[in-house]
C-alpha cells in the first residue's frame, strides 16, 4: 500500500523560463508547491520543504507557484505580488522566507518593512505593489494550478504528478525519494 495518492498532472512543466527555482535545475527531481502566502497549512509546509531540500541535496530542485487564495486569505494576493516584486530585483527567495517565517505580519507596512530589510530599492518595490505589476505573472500561476487539478493549498507536484499524501517531512520525502529512484 502506497502512502501517496497520485492524482493529476501538472499541465504547465516547470521552467527556469517561467518560475522561481532553488536547487539545480538539472537535478532528478523537481518538487513544485502551489502556494498562498497567507495560508497557515503552507506556512506549516514551508520548513518541511526546506528540511526536505537539505536531505535531498542537488538531487532536487524546488519550484513555488502563486496560489493565492483571495476569499479566505485576503493579504495573500499582495503578499504574492512583494515576493515577485522582491524577485524582479533579485531577491524572490529571501522574500519568499520572509513571507512564510511571519505569516501573521502581510500588511503592506509590513511588506515594506521586509523590503527594507533585504535592502531593496523601496520606491521600485513599492510602484511594482501600487500598479499591480505583476498580475500577469500571479494570474498564470493560478491559471495553470486551476488547470492541473489544485484542490487548494498546498499542493505539491513531484516530477508532474500531483502528490496526495500528506505535507509532513516522512511522507513528503518518501515520495520525492521513490521517484529520485526511479529516475535515477
């Protein structure tokens, strides 16, 4: 008996082209996490990947896609828009953490205030928030998780397959370690 559920597959591949990815992009195995900044089961999920990412080392790459749940996680929107925002000068990532390690704190005071911190050019951060910048870019993240069966956050993919299993370190790296050995 498997402990994952395997269901959908991802219908928009993850490409250094189109998404944020840590890791190697050569690495065997892609994990890609549809998620909302806002959503406490993905801040419960954010050090499970990271522990997940130092085990498996350079055999995987981690991709994060915007899913921001706006009925019930109202700041999650422009918390999305400020890590793209972080990312067009550079700092997606440690935006990214910052988002997840004080989920509680997503007001745009706040964002601006993570921003200052990560030293970014505050007026280019804050005109990119003020003109909903990258509404393109949140909007086909969202797309694409609609179109490969997102039930909601987080959703993780290993490789394309939709992982149903649930989002706890002992689960989650049993399942990205049994397609590692398939590939591999």
């Amino acid at each position: 008996m498997s402990m994952t559920d395997w269901g959908s597959t991802l219908t928009e591949p993850v490409s250094p082209e189109r998404d944020h990815i840590r890791g190697p992009q050569q690495a065997p195995v892609t994990l890609l996490e549809y998620g909302d900044y806002e959503c406490p089961y993905c801040g419960a999920a954010y050090p499970v990947v990271e522990a997940v990412r130092d085990t498996m080392g350079d055999a995987l790459s981690f991709a994060y896609r915007h899913f921001p749940l706006t009925t019930v996680h109202p700041r999650a929107y422009q918390a999305a828009q400020a890590a793209e925002a972080a990312g067009a000068q550079r700092q997606f990532w440690p935006m990214h953490d910052l988002l997840f390690e004080d989920q509680r704190h997503l007001d745009l005071p706040d964002l601006l205030g993570r921003a200052r911190v990560l030293d970014l050019d505050v007026d280019e951060f804050t005109a990119a928030l003020a003109t909903d910048a990258f509404a393109d870019r949140i909007e086909a993240d969202f797309i694409s998780g609609v179109r490969s069966g997102v039930p909601g956050t987080p959703t993780f993919f290993v490789n394309g397959i939709r992982y149903g299993g649930p989002p706890d370190y002992d689960n989650l790296l049993r399942a990205v370690q049994m397609v590692e050995a398939r590939v591999t």
